[in-house]
C-alpha cells in the first residue's frame, strides 16, 4: 500500500468516525429534548385486565384487577389512609377499600403513571327470592357481582369513575 492510499484510507475512517461521534451526540441531545408526559393533576384510571371472571361464593376464591393510572402532580399514595374504592353497584355499597402507598417521583416532571393491582375476595350471592345470602340456591345457579373503582389523592381528587366487567359468583 502506498503513503497517498494509507493517508485516504485513515482520512476515511477519521471521517466515519466524526460522523458516529457526531451521531451519538444527536442522539443524547435529542434525547434530552424529549418532553416528559403532562398529565391532569386528576387521577385518570383505566381497566387492564382481571385475573379471572368466575369464583365461589363466599370462599377463599379470589380475583386480582388490575388498572393503570396517571395522575399530573404526583400526589398520589397515602402512608395510612385507604385511597381506593370498590363499590358493589348490586348492593350499592363499598365493599372493599385498599390503600395505595406513596408513590415516589422519578424524573423532571412530578406527573406519575403505572399499573397497580388489588385482590377481591368472593362474596355473597344475594337472591331476590329472600333466600338468605351466602346459601346455595338451587334456582339461581350464578350471582354477577358489578364494582366500580375510583382512587382519591392527597389533595383529595377523585379519579374517573371505572366500572369493571362484572365478577360472576357461582351460588352452589
């Protein structure tokens, strides 16, 4: 290899190499520009999905529901006080409360978003027949039991009401 085609091949991978570096600072200096989620400081809640639909009346049957959440100004989580709520629409009561822990910030922005969890026990089978709940019942092979969810945050807002599919309880 000659001096002149030596000094072209390194001018080339001296190019090529201020062309990456080049590259590499675009992407961490675009990557800094990227703007953080907004989001309302209204907790938002979404259904994700349930672990199962079908459960025994009053036993040790449970399901997991799992929802997503944004909330804008992070202020969502108690170190003590319940936060979220599952109404039985059937019975229009609240039938299961459960706290969220304090969630912490990461990042700029103080908007937080993600996904949590909660266990349902079974419950009851309530007849219009006057059979007493909790009984089997032979005409009455299976009770929907219908919850709607909503969290609060420390400021006090309520999310969005959510309604979950309903939870059908075998009554035998």
């Amino acid at each position: 290899m000659t001096n002149r085609q030596h000094h072209k091949l390194n001018s080339k991978r001296g190019l090529l190499a201020a062309f990456a570096s080049l590259l590499v600072f675009g992407a961490f200096t675009l990557s800094g520009c990227v703007k953080a989620p907004e989001y309302d400081e209204t907790p938002f809640i979404e259904f994700r999905g349930v672990s199962s639909s079908v459960v025994d009346q009053n036993s040790s049957d449970s399901v997991i529901v799992t929802i997503y959440f944004t909330d804008g100004d992070g202020d969502l989580g108690s170190a003590t006080d319940q936060n979220v709520t599952f109404t039985n629409t059937n019975l229009g009561v609240i039938e299961n409360t459960y706290r969220i822990p304090v969630i912490p910030q990461e990042g700029a922005s103080p908007g937080i978003s993600g996904e949590i969890s909660f266990t349902l026990l079974s419950s009851c089978c309530v007849y219009s027949d006057g059979t007493p709940p909790c009984f089997p019942n032979p005409s009455t092979p299976t009770y929907d039991v219908n919850y709607e969810v909503q969290i609060t945050d420390r400021a006090g807002n309520l999310s969005n009401v959510l309604t979950i599919p309903p939870i059908t309880h075998r009554c035998n």
